[in-house]
C-alpha cells in the first residue's frame, strides 16, 4: 500500500497534466497524494470520509448529531409569499414533503442536516423528469462530492459526483444546491470552496473518546469474576471440598435481594476482590468529559444526553428550549433559507420557507413562563411592559388568537387583565 501510494506520489510530480480544483483532488492533487501517503504512514484518514466513518463507529458522535438531525428535521413549516401571507398548497413545500421515491420530508431534511453537522458541507441535486416534467430532489453524498472550478477565476463551475459504481458524472452548477458551514481555516485556493467541519476543531476528541471506549470495552470483557475466595492458611482445600463450597456458595448468593452483598462464612477464608479499579473508573470519567466536550461543539446542552452531574439548569425542560434556541431553529433558517431561495428560481414562484413556532411544545411553554411572571409581578410593572407591546402579542402570549378587524383594541389598562383572565379561565 504504501509503496503504491509513493510511486503515485512521485509520478504525480513528474506530470505536467493539471486537473480541476477540489478539496481531495483538484490541480492540488499531489497535495493530496501527500496527505494520502503521510495519513498511511501515521495511520489516520483524510477528507470528509473520516467525520462519516465516525458517525457510524463513535457513540458520542452519532446520538449527539443523530439528535439534532432529526429533531430540527421534524418541525413543521410553513410557506410564505413576498408578501408575508402563508401560502396555501403551496408546490415548493408540496416538493420537499416528496422530493423522491425513496425519502420522505423528515428523511430527506435529515440527510442535508446530518453531512452539513459531519462535515460543513451539503449538496441537493435537482432531477427534472423527460419534457421537463415532474421534479425531484436527491441529497449527493459529500465525500463523493468534487467541486471544479475555472482555473482562471477559481469560480465554481460545476461539481464532480462519484456513483455508488465507481462512475464519475458531471453535473451542472445550477443542479446542485451547495450548503456549506463558514471556513476561515482552510483557505487554500481549492479548500476555501468548502465548509468547515465541525469535527476538525474537535477530532482529537473524538479519536480520543474512541480510544477510552475500546479501553472501557476491554475492561469490562475481561473483568469476568468480581472476586476469589481462597483458603487463609497452609492447608490447600481439597478439590471435592472446593466443589462442595463452590455449590453452596452459588446457591446462597443468587437471587437479587442478595446484589452486592458478600456472604461471611464460618471457615477461615481470604477475600480477594477483582472489580473495577480507581484507575478504570476515572475512565469512565473521560468518557464523560469528551461527551461534554462534543456537545459544547455542536452547542448542545450535556444534560440531554443523561449528563445530569454537570447541569446547571433546573430541569430538563429548560435544557430542552436551550437546545431549540440555539441549535435546531438556527440551524432550520440556515438550511430554509438556501433551499427557499435555490427552488423558488427553479420551480418560478417567489415562496420562502419558516420554522413554524407555534408548533413547538418548549417555545409555547416558555411564553406560558412569561405570561406567567407577568401576571405576578406588580401592576405598574407589568402595564409598563405591555405598553410597549400590541394588541395581537399580548393575545399570543396569553394564547388567544388575533382580533378581528373592528375588535375590541386592547390599552395599556386592559392588557394586564387579559393575562389575569387567561391564567383564571
């Protein structure tokens, strides 16, 4: 292997041929060949193939993204015009709850949400049927994803796509949607094309975190016995007396109102104990800290992932809200925006996609939260807040709906018993 990957090396330097830029292979090709030979010889991977491989070999990694992947993929959405209205049947988002045969809204929002969190990068190709009828929408798989550019301008001008075969095909700049993560960090001339994984900052983390799993793993598949009973004096214990203290012991102990406990017998006996060490259970804790530290990576709060020692919070729920806050929303407008605006030039309407907050369970519950401080703090306080509020958010902060045109205004005199009357009725 390594000797191929060398003369590899060395005839790419001797040839004058310049391919497309890309990140793994582009006119930076003997670059790569280079990492290629240096990542044998030091036994780690290159490229996005390396944070995929670790989404399906690193538990850390996958419920963490998993999580959030799926989670900001089930919230509901809703269309919009120019003009701010909700568009009803609308056929962007009629699309993308069918982009294809294969993959339902949910799945398909999924894909785009787990490579751009694995790798910074995620790339939808639109399929147009024969006569330009009917649409469907595919996510490429990132590490199979080259992107060319001019040689003179650097500009994107299309993408290379490598099939499940081995075939390369080309496709078109407009036939690819790209999504990519911000990269100040690699900034070379082919590199810069593409997003930043989040896992470069933090993959010594994850090599580590595996490491302490495999050591964990190994711990407990040779603990086998807890501990030895052995005789404390000179006489050896016979083999049948063994046996017949084996059985009695076996049949004493079994049962769980007898876990954990150890049996005191009449005979002269030594006890030796073979559990885990102080050393073994300061793994554990590494593992725990690499898991703190991937979520702090991704934004996500530990206490989600059973880490309660560390919370700071005062129950789940608020950890839950933070999690929507700060992670799943933003990353929805992130991915919405870009699709809102690659579909609606090629499907012809002026529609743009949003997170439906009115649907989420945390989000209502913490307005409920606000309403509810609201109401107890003193009534000048309250009124001096509401004031600056308008009729139809106070409404929807209590969880009344809109006034029709010519209903009762509420002032800043009423407002405050609109929430001392929600919170009665």
């Amino acid at each position: 292997m390594a000797e191929n990957v060398f003369n590899r090396l060395i005839k790419s330097f001797q040839s004058k041929t310049i391919s497309v830029n890309s990140m793994p292979s582009s006119h930076h090709q003997q670059l790569g060949l280079m990492d290629e030979f240096f990542s044998y010889l030091l036994g780690t991977g290159s490229g996005f193939t390396k944070y995929t491989k670790a989404y399906g070999e690193n538990p850390l990694v996958y419920m963490i993204v998993k999580k959030i992947s799926f989670s900001t993929a089930s919230i509901k959405r809703v269309m919009y015009n120019e003009e701010g209205e909700v568009v009803e049947g609308s056929v962007l988002l009629n699309l993308l709850r069918a982009p294809n045969s294969d993959d339902d809204e949910i799945e398909f929002r999924e894909k785009i949400n787990e490579f751009l969190l694995l790798t910074g990068n995620a790339f939808v190709r639109i399929i147009r049927g024969e006569g330009g009828l009917g649409v469907e929408l595919e996510v490429l798989i990132t590490p199979r994803v080259e992107i060319v550019c001019n040689e003179a301008t650097n500009t994107v001008s299309g993408y290379q796509y490598t099939l499940p075969n081995g075939r390369i095909v080309n496709y078109g700049v407009d036939d690819v949607l790209h999504i990519k993560t911000s990269n100040v960090v690699n900034t070379g001339e082919g590199s810069i094309k593409y997003g930043l994984s989040p896992l470069q900052s933090a993959w010594i983390v994850v090599a580590s975190s595996m490491e302490k799993l495999k050591a964990d793993a190994s711990i407990f598949k040779s603990r086998g016995i807890i501990g030895i009973l052995t005789t404390d004096t000179d006489t050896p214990m016979l083999e049948p007396e063994r046996d017949r203290l084996q059985t009695h012991f076996d049949n004493t102990i079994s049962g769980a109102e007898n876990y954990n406990k150890i049996k005191v017998s009449t005979s002269k006996l030594r006890y030796l104990q073979t559990g885990m060490s102080p050393t073994d259970l300061k793994l554990l804790d590494g593992i725990l800290s690499s898991l703190r530290l991937l979520c702090g990576i991704y934004g996500m709060p530990s206490v989600l992932f059973n880490d309660t020692a560390s919370s700071t919070y005062n129950n789940v729920e608020s950890a839950k809200r933070t999690a929507y806050t700060d992670v799943y929303i933003p990353l929805a407008n992130k991915v919405d925006k870009e699709l809102s605006k690659w579909l609606s030039y090629h499907l012809g309407v002026d529609e743009y996609i949003e997170v439906d907050l009115t649907s989420i369970e945390e989000i209502k519950a913490s307005t409920n939260e606000v309403a509810q401080a609201l109401n107890n703090s003193q009534t000048n306080v309250s009124t001096k807040i509401m004031e600056s509020m308008t009729r139809d958010e106070v409404r929807e902060l209590v969880g009344l709906d809109e006034l029709e045109e010519g209903g009762e205004e509420l002032t800043g005199a009423t407002k405050p018993n609109v929430l001392m009357q929600s919170n009665e009725g």
